[in-house]
C-alpha cells in the first residue's frame, strides 16, 4: 500500500531540511569556507546527507510501488534501499576523503635546465604542479614535486650527464634535462657513445621528445650604427624582415670601429652556436669574423655578456653582441638579466638583426634514461604536454613561456606592456617595436650541426685564441675572517672565486699563485708566499695543485702588503714575458691596507712601479671583496687612473668578474 499524502508530504520536507544541510555543508567545506571546521560538525554533515539520502530512498521506492503489482513490492523495496544505501555509504567515503585528505608523497622529479633559464622554468614547473593538483579530484593532492636546478655551465651539465653523473654534490640526478638547444644533446649522446666504447659508459639514455619553444640567434647592433648596417630604424612594424647571411652584417660592420662580443663557448651553447655560423660563413683560411675585432666584453651566457654590456661606463668602445633574442628583448627593456643585474631604466637598445644562417635554439625535452624506475614516467610526459601545448595557459592568461616564438615563428604573448608592442587575439605579438621582428620563419636548429662540426668548432676557437699567463695572488690577513655573506668569510669568497677562474682556463694557458702577506709575525711583512709556482696548464694539470693550495690558505697575519705585491707581481710577468702571451695579475683582498705596513709602497710610490710593466702589456685586475670597494678611499680605487681595474664583487661573488678579466687578458679590445 502507497504512502499518504500527508506522510509523503512531511517526507519530501525533511528530505529537503536534511539535503540542504548535509549538501550545503559539504560544498562549504569543500570551497574552503570553514577551514577550521570541526569534526563534529563535518559528523553532522554526513549524518544529515545519510538520513537525506535514505529519506529520498523511501520516497523514490514508494513511488515505484504505484507503478508495480504488488507481488514484488518486497523485492523492489530491499533492492533500492540496498542500492541507495550503497550510494549513500559513497557520499560519505569521498567526503570523509575530502575533508580529510591523507595526500600520498609526491613524486619527485628534477629538471636540469640552462643556468639563464633557471628562473623561467622554476616559475613554470611550479605552475604545472598546481595544475595538476587541481586536476587530482576529488582530493587535490600534488601528483609531484618538480626540482628545477641548473649548472653554471652548458660543458659542464653535458659532461656530467654523459660521464653518468657521479658527483651528487652538484645537484640531484635529473629525470628531465631542457637543455638550449640540440646540439647540447648531439655532443652528449657522442661523448657517451665514446665512453661505451671503452667500456667506461655511465651515461643515461637520451630521449629527445620535442620542442618547448624557439629561440632565435640575433645580432645586436648599437642603434645609431643600424642605419649604416642596413636596417632603416624608423618607427613602424617589421612584418617582412629581410635576413642577409652573417657574413654580410660583418661585412658592413667591419668599417665602423664597432668590435663583436659572445658567450663563452664553455659556458653557452648560443655561442657555439654563432661561432659555428662564423666559422661557416669565413670558410677555410679567412679571418672567422671576417675583420671585426673580438671584444674585450666576456661573459659565462647571453645575459651575463648583456649585463656586463650594460655596466660599462659612458663612452667605452662600441660593441655588437652575438646572443639570442629574448636576452636582447629583456636588455632593451631593463628586466632584470640575472642575480646582480637586477631591472633598471632601459638602455639605448640594440637593433636586433637575424641572419639566415643563424641556428635557432629549439629548447628540447629530453627524457633521461637511467635504467631504473625512476617512478616519474607519467608526470615527465605530462610536463612536456604541458609546456608544448601553444593553448596552455596560466591562471594569469598567459602561456608559460610567454616571450619565445611558437613552432610558427610567432613570438608569443605577453610582452612589455610598452614600447610598441601589440598583442593580437591568438595570443601572439601583432606590432614590435622597431628594433625587433613580428614574425620569422623558423630556420634549423642545432640539429643541424653533428658532432664532430661542434667538436672542430671548440678545437678550432681554443686553437685560436691568444694563450695567456695568469698570476693569482691571494690576501690572507686577518681582516679577511669577516663574513662576506653567503656562508663564507671574506677569504672562503676570494678562494673560491680563484678557483672557478682556473677552471676557465684552457691547457695553453699558464697559472700561478701566491698568498700575502709571507711572514706571519711581522706587523710590517711586505713579503708574500709562493704556493704554486707558474706553470703551463697542461690537460688542466694545474688546477689540483691550486685548488690544493686554496683549500690550505687561512688568515695569516695583520699585514696587508697590498701595494708591494701588486708590485712585485706585475714585475714577476713582466719578466717573464713570452710571444703573444697575455699577462694579468689578479689579486683578490678586501682591499684593506690601513696602516701601511712600514717601509711599505704607498699609492704614488706603487703607480711609478707599475707604469713599465702597464707598457709592457701587463695587466692588473683587484677583485675586493670588503666594505670599502673600489670607492676613492681605497687603495685599488686610488689605483685606476694608474690603469689598474677594480671590480667590487657582491655577496656570493659574480661570475661575470672572471669572465671580464679572462676576456680582457685574451687582448679582447
């Protein structure tokens, strides 16, 4: 027999007054409303959703008793109170999970990525990571942790992937490596196949799964020079850009005094890169940069060489930069190019030039293949999706790596919100500014180039440029004990920054250090030890007898003799000379010298000393790591007019320093 109406009417009202309340509950919980409920009041919830739901069961099995003979009125009744009951029991199951949700570990994955793109694909992985937790429903756990990291150098991450990474110290094995460009991978994969052949083969399995995004490789030419290169500068958009060969843009830089500064090679596979189009444009024999002189500007990547580009002082000599456009982009608009350089009002911009025969980097992902589960399989081939999808977007707008071009030579939006730039409905740039281009079409990647072209390349270079004598001189005083930030003393700084400029060296060059002052006890000492004598870098043979010796320098005394073996050890290279050696002396102190020790040089004393070894070629870089800088009180900064270079390093050191001073030994000028 059906229900009455009366009965069915107070029965649809509490099924009603409880499903509000236990739904209503539920969804307040879940948007984060009531963040510190109770567990009393998420009991309630659920007991109002249970009493809701078997309310409504009753409701609905009475109904279906009108409809049938009332010999399976029974039947019926067990199984949809059965079957609501069940659904009930779930209600209760995803809600107890949701209110209290015991997330499993994250898988961790690490990413190995370019030192300049560390911040790029920092900001992105952790983006994703979100994204996928929003997709984890009902939960929202984060599926994984992703560790993007970086090496300070392109060499140096393809020789530890390829010789198997044994050095954990470094940074985790990654599970991922974005690395520039292709050719990073081509020169991997052939000095891992090298290995094996040997039997010594440690190296994971390379899998290329595609582009994240293009680059293109500019030349960037100093405005007031564009004209006469070619380029009408003119306001207005670049939809068509003409792309001549390099060797034209040489050709017509060649006669306006304007020298070309790249990368290091070791530390940039975009200089690679342009040296290998150099190299093909000059062909055998000719001069690779077909008359433009190198620059005395250096730096370990593209944004490196742009900040230190940025910091030279008014009226230095003019200089074209070989680099890749979205480091151009980000000079030209002030942004910050990395720790140290941070943003500042925009810089007379450099028109950017793309050369057809130029390489693009395409930025692949690789999977790395270490023989072993490495449990991240799934959420590696979600982060490529991810990133290579042109419809990707962050909760912003923006896809993750706006400000690269697309598979279509598109640059992706957004990009400075001045300066001409428009952005179109796609997503993509409509109008540039004058000194840049709209739309290219992708040329090939470093792809292109195997690995015995990219080998001749850096025998080629290294053949190439001038060998050089390099003569370290390190202050032990007393003063150096005090902390220089980054968890280091002032003297941990200097040694370490000494130790990195070795490894910039190559096996031509020669190397020296001494450590000041020489006699512990004297309060007046202007002596200095001599721990590693000079001697040819031979296979790098002096880099484990100075890191030795670094590592065994402590404070000393209170002497600070740092005229007298500025002195001295500008005399030293003086006298030791050589054909087409450079000869710089590079004394790291924190530049205090106050009192003078007695019988000690003073600032006049020491600039009559240093002016014959200056004419002779000598040069003297001052690295201090103290409070007083190169500022005019100090003696280093007293010494500039002398034509001693002081560089004031910032907490933790610059890397930029060293290449600058290696650069200017070479006779970059």
């Amino acid at each position: 027999m059906a229900l009455k109406k009366e009965t069915r009417r107070i029965l649809i009202g509490s099924t009603a007054t409880f499903g509000l309340v236990g739904v209503g509950g539920i969804a307040a919980n879940l948007a984060g409303l009531f963040p510190a409920l109770l567990d009393w009041a998420r009991a309630l919830y659920i007991v109002a959703a249970i009493v809701s739901v078997l309310l409504l069961a009753v409701l609905v099995v009475d109904s279906i008793f009108a409809f049938l003979n009332e010999e399976y009125r029974l039947r019926w009744l067990v199984l949809g109170v059965g079957a609501l009951a069940v659904l009930g029991l779930a209600v209760v199951g995803v809600y107890t999970r949701l209110a209290d949700p015991s997330c499993p570990p994250p898988a961790e994955m690490n990413v190995l990525v370019p030192a300049d793109q560390e911040e790029i694909m920092g900001e992105a992985a952790e983006v994703h990571a979100d994204v996928r937790a929003e997709e984890d429903w009902p939960t929202h756990c984060r599926p994984v942790h992703i560790t993007v990291f970086s090496l300070a150098e392109a060499a140096e991450a393809r020789g530890r992937l390829a010789t198997g990474w044994r050095d954990a110290t470094v940074g985790p094995r990654p599970h991922v490596w974005i690395p520039a460009s292709t050719a990073d991978v081509v020169l991997a994969r052939a000095r891992a196949e090298g290995d094996r052949a040997v039997g010594v083969g440690s190296a994971p399995g390379f899998e290329v799964r595609g582009s994240t995004r293009l680059e293109p490789l500019v030349l960037g030419v100093p405005q007031d020079a564009a004209a006469e290169v070619g380029v009408d500068t003119e306001p207005g958009p670049r939809r068509h850009v003409v792309q001549e060969p390099l060797e034209v843009y040489l050709d017509r830089l060649g006669p306006l005094d304007i020298a070309l500064a790249r990368p290091d090679l070791d530390g940039s596979v975009s200089a690679l890169l342009h040296t290998a189009a150099v190299y093909r444009s000059a062909g055998p024999g000719a001069h690779p940069q077909r008359g433009v002189p190198d620059s005395s500007l250096g730096g370990a990547g593209d944004r490196d060489l742009l900040c230190a580009l940025r910091e030279r002082s008014a009226g230095s000599e003019p200089v074209a930069v070989l680099t890749t456009e979205r480091a151009l982009i980000d000079h030209n608009f002030g942004r910050p190019l990395g720790p140290g350089c941070g943003p500042e009002d925009p810089p007379p911009p450099l028109q950017a030039y793309y050369p057809a025969d130029l390489p693009w980097l395409d930025h692949p992902y690789v999977r790395l293949d270490w023989g072993v589960d490495d449990r991240v399989a799934e959420e590696a081939d979600a982060f490529y999706r991810w990133l290579s999808d042109p419809g990707t977007r962050t909760p912003d707008g923006r896809h993750p790596l706006a400000g690269f071009r697309d598979a279509d030579g598109a640059l992706r939006c957004p990009v400075p919100d001045r300066g001409g730039w428009i952005c179109g409905d796609e997503g993509t740039v409509t109008v540039a500014p004058v000194w840049a281009a709209e739309r290219l079409e992708p040329l090939e990647t470093g792809a292109a180039y195997s690995a015995e072209e990219l080998r001749a390349v850096l025998e080629r270079y290294e053949e190439a440029r001038p060998e050089i004598a390099v003569l370290l001189a390190v202050d032990t005083s007393t003063s150096m004990e005090v902390p220089a930030g980054g968890g280091t003393d002032r003297l941990g700084a200097a040694t370490g920054l000494a130790g990195d400029l070795v490894g910039l060296l190559g096996e031509e060059d020669s190397v020296g250090l001494w450590s000041f002052p020489g006699s512990p006890g004297d309060p007046d000492a202007t002596d200095h030890d001599e721990p590693v004598p000079m001697a040819a870098n031979t296979e790098g043979g002096q880099a484990e007898p100075v890191a030795d010796a670094l590592a065994a320098l402590g404070p000393t005394g209170q002497a600070t003799p740092l005229a007298d073996v500025v002195a001295d050890g500008a005399r030293a290279l003086a006298d030791a000379g050589g054909p087409g050696a450079g000869r710089v002396l590079v004394v790291l102190t924190d530049g205090v010298a106050d009192p003078l020790p007695a019988g000690g040089l003073t600032a006049d004393e020491l600039a009559e000393e240093l002016a014959g070894p200056l004419e002779q070629g000598v040069r003297v870089h001052v690295v201090t790591f103290g409070d007083d800088g190169c500022g005019p009180g100090s003696l280093p900064g007293a010494l500039t007019d002398a034509g001693v270079r002081c560089h004031a390093a910032p907490p933790g050191a610059d890397p930029r320093i060293l290449h600058e001073i290696v650069a200017d030994a070479r006779g970059r000028e």
